[in-house]
C-alpha cells in the first residue's frame, strides 16, 4: 500500500530544493542589472530610457525562443537541455563585464534572454511528470520561490559586490555580473550529472512506487484527453482561446512583477538615500513578504482545489499596493505599499501555473506552457521600459507604478471570465 502523503512529501524534498537554489541563480543573472545600473548607467553614461530598454530586451531574447526551447525539452529530456540552458545563460551572464555602452549593453542582454529561453516553462513541465494536479501548485510555489529568495539574497549580495570597485582593475559593477554568473555554469554541469530526466529514472523510490507516480500522472493526461479531444495538439496549444487569455493574465503579472524587480533599487535609492549595500538590505524586505505568501497561497489553492480566486484576488490586492506606493513619499509606508504590491503579485504564481494542465496534455503542454510563458516575458520587456520612459519623461516613478496597478487589475479581471466560462462548462 502506497502511502501518497509521504511519497509526495518525499519527491518535494528530493526534487524542489534543487530547483529552487536553480531558479535562484537564474533570478539572480536576470535582475542583478537593477543594482548593477546603480553604478553602471553613471559609469558608461546609460540614461533612464535607455537602461529600461536594456533591462528589458532581455524577455525579447526570451520569448522568441520560448515555444522552440520547450519543444526541444520536450523531445530531449530535461536533464539534457536544462544543463545546456544554464551552461550558456551562465557564461553570457559573465560576459556582460564587458558592457561598454548602450548598444553593446543591449546586445548582451538581448543574447542572455535567449539563452535562458525555456528554463521557466520547462521546469514547470519537467514537474507536471512528477505531480499530480492536486500537488502541482504546492510544488510549483516552492519552486518559484526563487523569484523572492533571489531578490532576498541576491540584493545585499550584490550591494556588497558592488564594494570590489577598483579591484584588480575592474568596476564593483564588472565583479557583479562576474562573480553572479559563475554558478550558472557550475550547476549547469551538475545539473547534467544529477538531474533525473522522470521517476523511472531514479533509484531512491521502489518499483512501486516508481509506477504509482508514473500511473498518476499518465491518468490525469488520459482524462485531460478524454474530455478535450484535442489537448494533446499543438494546434490547440497555439490558438485555443482559453491559452491566449492564460498568457494575457500573465503577461500582466509579469509586467509588475519584472516593473518592480528592475527598478526597486532605484527606487529604495530615492526613499532612503542609503548606501548601495543598504539599498540591497532594504530592497529584499519586499520579497521577505512576497516569499510567505506564495507558501501560503499555494499550500491554500491545492487545500481548496481552487485556482482562479487564487489569481484574482492577490491581483488586486498587488494592484492596490502599486497605486498607493505611487503617491507615498516616506521610506517606511512606501516599503509597506511596495510589500502589498509585491505579495499580490508573486502569490499568483502556483495556482495559476495549475490551470493550463487542465485543458492540455502531452506536447501541446509543452508548447502551451511556452505560449504563455513567452507573452509573460514581454510583460517583463514591456514593465522595466514603460518605468524607465516615464520616469525620463516626469523624473519620477509614479506614473510608471500606476501602470503597473492597472495591469493587475486587468489579470483579475481576466482570471474571473477564465473561472465564469469555466463553470459555464461545468454546468
């Protein structure tokens, strides 16, 4: 007799931890540019504007290779490919060093989105063969930790890296993007080594056990086939309605989540005035919030087996701390407000990465996934560039935080048709 609870328990303890620490360093090599321009725009004499384009090609890169790089994991197998994605991130990560102004700036942050296209997705597939869906979105939220915990730990870290200036000759903001991007590389090779491609590949579960996390799975995709036809199709994955709006609440999340990460140092710089390694102590408390209440958020959504109120309502609730950061001037009520806006959107994350396993299955999964992943990073193109523009153009932030609090409330509204039409069907 299988004891589910405890086999499950087990796979999120050998599995999750890893990938965390991996979407960890991701997140670092993604978003360590906002605490590098604290130095590096005045240094090569990259404006406002044009440091939000930069930090914001990257999800250009990215989704154009988005729905490709999934497919390929797909067909190759996760250890294979997600080693590859993180050898490649890891060393243009490092390569960006050598940055010598806006044009080589955009080229390399261009390059680094292509080559970290299909990490997301494709982890978020990869845990689609070990969990049924009444446990992904628990697994998920621990997984997308990586997004809080990256900012909670890469923030300071940074500011303190960004106190090697003039070390052998190289700026603190040169030391950053070196000693950041290392560990891509090194757990790119580990992760080649040691990250089993499905459950019969392990040899820490039974045979029987090995079977019963296979069967699970294999049943729910028979089920999601049987009661949509065609979910398996990469036709359905590509122009199913319900797929487009999917990516369309995403691409909103995306964009205040990718608005705020890029710019709250400069932001924290401008409330408090402290020194870049403060800057880095005080930029993380956010995300200290945003990290619990993705634990909890998640943990609720699997509980209840409820996804779309999980979505809609943080959304709003993010969408509120925005608009009130937008008019705050005090450090501490503007951490407050920043600390709602950050909570309700990062909480989203786990139920709403449930939701496309109900209606696809196999590699149109695959290639859904990827779909809507792909419009979330130009949400995280679309975030950092309107902040920059807007603050070049009024000199403040304020415009750009209402932006994103209007996008929010656009996901909730989406997520809640997404749930209406869904009942409707049920009915």
């Amino acid at each position: 007799m299988i004891d589910e609870e405890a086999l499950y328990r087990r796979l999120r303890w050998r599995l999750i931890p890893y990938l965390l620490l991996l979407y960890v360093i991701a997140w670092f090599d993604r978003v360590n540019v906002g605490f590098a321009a604290l130095t590096m725009n005045a240094e090569l004499g990259i404006s406002a504007a044009a440091y939000g384009f930069g930090a914001g090609i990257f999800f250009l890169g990215y989704a154009l290779f988005e729905v490709p790089s999934n497919l390929v994991l797909a067909r190759v197998g996760a250890r294979r490919w997600i080693a590859r994605i993180m050898l490649t991130w890891g060393l243009i990560s490092m390569a960006m060093m050598f940055a010598r102004g806006e044009l080589s700036f955009y080229a390399l942050r261009f390059a680094l989105g292509v080559a970290e296209a299909g990490f997301l997705p494709g982890i978020i597939y990869y845990l689609g063969a070990w969990f049924p869906k009444a446990e992904r979105a628990r697994a998920i939220s621990w997984f997308m930790l990586g997004i809080p915990l990256g900012t909670v730990f890469g923030g300071p870290l940074a500011g303190a890296l960004l106190g090697l200036h003039g070390v052998n000759g190289l700026s603190g903001w040169q030391w950053l993007f070196l000693l950041e991007g290392a560990p891509a590389v090194v757990f790119g090779i580990l992760t080649w080594l040691w990250l089993p491609d499905a459950p019969r590949d392990v040899r820490w579960l039974d045979a029987a056990e090995r079977e019963y996390v296979a069967r699970r799975v294999a049943e729910e995709d028979a089920a999601t086939r049987a009661r949509h036809p065609s979910s398996h199709s990469l036709r359905t994955a590509l122009l199913h309605p319900t797929v487009w709006l999917l990516a369309l609440v995403m691409f909103c999340c995306q964009t205040g989540s990718y608005g705020l990460n890029l710019w709250i140092p400069q932001i924290v710089k401008g409330l408090s005035s402290q020194s870049n390694l403060m800057v880095g102590f005080i930029s993380a408390i956010p995300y200290v919030a945003a990290a619990l209440a993705m634990l909890w958020c998640g943990r609720s959504s699997d509980r209840s087996g409820e996804r779309f109120l999980h979505v809609a309502v943080p959304s709003l609730i993010g969408a509120a701390g925005f608009a009130a950061s937008a008019f705050l001037r005090s450090p501490v009520p503007g951490m407050i407000a920043l600390s709602i806006a950050a909570m309700g959107d990062l909480c989203t994350r786990g139920p709403f990465w449930a939701l496309p396993s109900r209606f696809l299955s196999g590699s149109a999964l695959a290639a859904g996934i990827a779909l809507i992943n792909t419009m979330a990073a130009l949400g995280g193109f679309v975030g950092p560039t309107m902040v920059g523009y807007v603050r070049q153009a009024t000199g403040g932030f304020t415009g750009g935080l209402l932006f994103l609090s209007a996008l929010l409330v656009l996901a909730a509204v989406g997520t809640l048709w997404l749930r209406r039409a869904a009942l409707l069907r049920e009915d």
